[in-house]
C-alpha cells in the first residue's frame, strides 16, 4: 500500500472565521474613509490629485497582475468559508474576489497615509519647493546600480539558502525573487530621480503602519486561519511563526477539565476536517473513496470521535469503518498505521484514512509543582498529522507514492503500566514519567528491534532509515548508543523535536514527512517506524521506500 502524508501544527486555527478574509479588508477601508473624507477636509490638507491617481493606476494593476499570472503558482486559499466565495480571474485556478479588492484599497489607503503624514503631520520636513526641485532633474530614468546589485545578491542568497539550508530544497524561491524584481526594479530606474522629493519620516512612518498591519492581519489572523497559505516549493523556506496557538492566559487561568476537554474537541473537529480534506487532495482522491477512518489521539475525549465528524463534514460513507484509538500514547501512530495496514490486507482493494492530533498544552496543570508536569511541559506540543494508505490492488496503489508498509508488530512488557501514561483529574489529565522510563528503554531497545528484525530476515545494517519518536533528549541518547545510530539516521527525530516539541502519536509521523521532504530515500530502502507508549509497550512498523 502507498501511503501519502500532510502534517497539521497550531499554524491552523480552530476558527473558520465565516467572511474572516472580506471583514478584514476593514484594516484598509476604515483609514481611507476617515483620511479622505474626515481628516484631509478638516486639516484643509491638498492631495496632488493627478499624482496619486497615476500611481494607483500603476501599482494595482501590478499588484492585481501578480495574482492573476502567479497565484496558481504561489497561493492556496485554503479556507473558502473566510471568503464572499465570489472566484475571480487568475491563470490556472481562480482567485478570491477578496484578493483584487485587496491590492485596490491597501495601496490606496498606503498613499493616503503618506500624503496625510507629508502634507500635516510632518510637512516640516517635505520639499517645498517640487516645481524648483523637478527642474533640476535632467532626466526621469537614472540607472541606479547599487539597487540592481543589492537586488541580485538578495536572489542568489535565496536560492543559495533554500538549497543548502532550507527544510524545503526542492523548487526555486520565485515569490522572493519575484518580489525583489518588482521593487528593485523600480528603485534601479527612479531612485535617483525621486529621493530628493521623498519625505523620509512620514515614509518611515507608513511602513511603520504596513509592519503592523502585516503583523495583525497575516500573522495573527489570515495564515492561521487559512485564508491564504504559501507553496512551500516557490518559498526560500524561512518562516515567521504565527501566534495562532493557545494565548499564555488561556494555558495558565484556572479551569476544570470540563473546560478544557470542551476547548480539546472544538480544536480537534476543526483539525481533523481540515486534515483530512487536504491529504485526500493530495492523493487524489474523493472522500468516498475512503473505506477505513483511524483516529488516535490521547491528550481529550470525546465521543463519538473526531472521525465521525470528519465523515460527516466532508460526506464520507454510508459503507464507512471506523476505528477510533485513544490510548496508546506516543505510540499511537504506529499503532494507526498498522491497524490500517491489517485493514488493507484482508481488503486489499480499499483505501484507510489515519488520522492522528494531540494538543498537549491543554494537559498543563498548573497546580501541579512536580519535575514531571514542568519537563513535560517543556518539551510536549501540539500538532496533526493524517495519511492514506491504499490497498495493493486498489487503482491509487499504481500512481505515485512514498513508501510500501511491509510489516508491523507490538511488544507489550509485563508490570511496567506504572512507567507513562496520564491520571485523570478533576482539573484534567495529569502527565505520568516514572524516572525509570529511561533506564527501562536502555534495557529493551535493543533486543526488541532485533525480535522485529530477525524473524523478517533482516539485520541492523539492512535498515537505512529510523523514523523514530523523539520522546525527550534522553530517549533520542539512549536510541542512539544502544542502537548504533550515527547523527545523520537521527537528524530527522532531532529536528522535529527541536521544531514541533514532542507530540505524542504525531510526532513520528512528523518524522516520516522530515525523511520524505529533506532526504528523500532512494527506492528500495527500508525504514523501520518506532515508538515507545503507555503499557508499557513498543511498536514497530517496517517500510520500504518507493
């Protein structure tokens, strides 16, 4: 069976935001109307007319343009619902009308600002004389190199960086380079010619204003909830991480779990959704086409369980299994995978949809002052992950896909329930670590991957790729020694750990999309899956690569 992955993290939000996206071009029209028809009339402030509309004349059309030849290749708008759902024109796929709407009032409410800012606020320091100063120019295009250089640098540095150093190696950075073009282009032709006539504070101040409206509007709001999102192939692979998780109040006010399972389940729905509707994009398939649902999760309860909304929302069925998994763990994507897999071998001409979401922060308990909750803390985060997986004589098994599960298998070890899990209390779950966790999986590792190995005719060297749980930086040492792993066959587990945190049943699954997106195995290598989870038990999956 094939299996194709896509991983969820807080940069989702839980919100759908209805018309979030049209509401929010507020941000925009709100300063045009109060400095047009407000301030500039009382401050008796002169707006150079012909001027201003020339340049929104030539601006909007460049920035509608870059939507319309280049959208299909940067964009997606993931969340139509934040939306009017009105499609206007683009090359390959239309975009939101909201789009167009934007690039018309961002650069008019832009200009506007400058203007206020240059001919009241800070009309001290414009020029005052523009007729004498425009008859000292000699012409209106002077060649500026120094932007030309910057500008040629700044894309070499981008395709330098997204090949040597970026999670995502593959494409070239062409929203950046394309960006670079469109302003330093400009700057090459007419800087100096228009410096001398720049208002250098009230231009600082405005994109003062830009900053911060980027800040509230695409950080805060739009790429958490979806309205847009980017391409990771055309991006140079630097990203500023959204706010869009838990606020700081809402983990450390008091609650009960009432409260806190409430807050779990509306966040899960949303994900689990959201997930599923985008992997099953991804692998090109209809939601009807999905015969088996898998969803694991421990960090909430909820019944029925997150699957059963995500059949609902995206019409899945009637003939539908469902097989909700709650407590295994970190172990429980695993444990997904192999119970799909045994799905997909008694029906092999099916597909299974494994869904997998955990949001630890919601387990803080703040009344509880242990080196367990505070390491805990430290380390587990929130995230989502879903995979298809397609039986060997379904038609999707031919097309193109990432790995083959060829084997699975679980070890349970009597009298160690003791060593991990969670207490459920009052105020929630209360995360359990017995401090012989470590030394326990010192012991074991080894022996255990050796009884998943050898029955299968394959030893240690044969494996060329361990996706295995980051369980906290000891568990990752002790892999290491008892396992002879070198750096490189663990640098996956480190950078998710050292990215996401540890993420229960997700963060192995996060592993397996680190291998497949920056080291890509070559075909016929076997990868073994790993994780450790509450029992105490270990699971092993065994892939071959396509």
């Amino acid at each position: 069976m094939r299996a194709r992955k896509y991983s969820w993290s807080p940069q989702i939000a839980a919100n759908p935001t209805p018309y979030g996206y049209t509401w929010s071009l507020l941000l925009f029209i709100v300063p045009i109307v109060v400095i047009a028809f407000w301030l500039v009339p009382q401050e008796q402030v002169k707006i150079p007319k012909k001027a201003f509309w020339w340049t929104i004349g030539i601006l909007v059309p460049l920035g509608c343009g870059l939507d319309f030849f280049f959208a299909a290749r940067f964009f997606d708008f993931p969340n139509g619902d934040a939306t009017l759902k009105i499609g206007a024109p683009a090359l390959g796929k239309p975009v939101p009308i909201e789009e167009y709407i934007f690039y018309l009032t961002g650069f008019i409410a832009v200009l506007l600002i400058y203007v206020w800012l240059d001919e009241f606020w800070l009309a001290a320091y414009n020029v005052p004389d523009y007729r004498g100063e425009s008859k000292m120019i000699p012409r209106l295009l002077q060649f500026h190199p120094s932007s030309a250089i910057v500008g040629a640098l700044l894309i070499v540095a981008a395709v330098v960086y997204k090949k040597m150093f970026s999670p995502t190696p593959e494409g070239f950075p062409g929203y950046f380079a394309l960006l670079v073009f469109g302003g330093l282009v400009p700057a090459a032709s007419f800087f100096p010619t228009a410096r001398r006539f720049i208002n250098w504070r009230a231009f600082n101040l405005t994109f003062f204003f830009i900053l911060l409206v980027s800040l509230l509007w695409e950080a805060t709001l739009a790429v958490p909830y979806g309205w847009w999102a980017f391409q990771p192939k055309q991006m140079i692979g630097v990203s500023i991480g959204a706010w869009a998780g838990l606020p700081i109040e809402e983990v450390f006010a008091p609650r009960d779990f009432e409260r806190q399972n409430d807050r779990y389940i509306e966040i899960a729905r949303a994900a689990g959704v959201e997930l599923a509707r985008r992997v099953l994009e991804r692998a090109e398939l209809r939601p009807a086409d999905i015969d088996l649902v898998v969803s694991v999760s421990c960090t909430g309860l909820m019944i029925p369980a997150v699957d059963a909304y995500v059949a609902d929302a995206l019409g899945m069925g009637p003939r539908l299994a469902r097989l909700p998994i709650t407590e295994s763990g970190c172990a429980g994507g695993v444990v997904a995978l192999a119970r799909a897999g045994d799905f997909l071998a008694a029906h092999p001409d099916r597909c299974a949809l494994v869904i997998a979401l955990e949001f630890a922060s919601l387990t803080f308990q703040r009344w509880d002052r242990s080196a367990t909750n505070v390491v805990s803390t430290a380390i587990f985060g929130d995230g989502g992950a879903a995979v298809v997986l397609a039986g060997r004589d379904h038609p999707r098994a031919r097309g193109a896909g990432f790995a083959r599960l060829a084997a699975a298998e679980s070890v349970f070890f009597a009298g160690t329930t003791h060593l991990m899990g969670f207490r459920l209390r009052n105020p929630g779950l209360q995360i359990v670590l017995d401090r012989e966790l470590a030394p326990f999986v010192r012991r074991e590792v080894a022996a255990a991957v050796k009884s998943f190995l050898q029955p299968r005719g394959l030893r240690r060297d044969d494996v060329t790729r361990w996706v295995l749980h980051p369980g906290g930086r000891r568990i990752i040492e002790v892999m290491s020694d008892r396992l002879g792993l070198s750096a490189e066959d663990l640098a996956p587990t480190e950078a998710v750990l050292a990215e996401h945190g540890n993420m229960s049943s997700v963060t192995v699954l996060f592993v397996l999309d680190e291998i497949l997106r920056t080291r890509r195995p070559r075909p016929g290598e076997r990868g073994v899956l790993g994780a450790f989870g509450p029992g105490f038990g270990a699971e092993f999956a065994l892939l071959q690569f396509l």
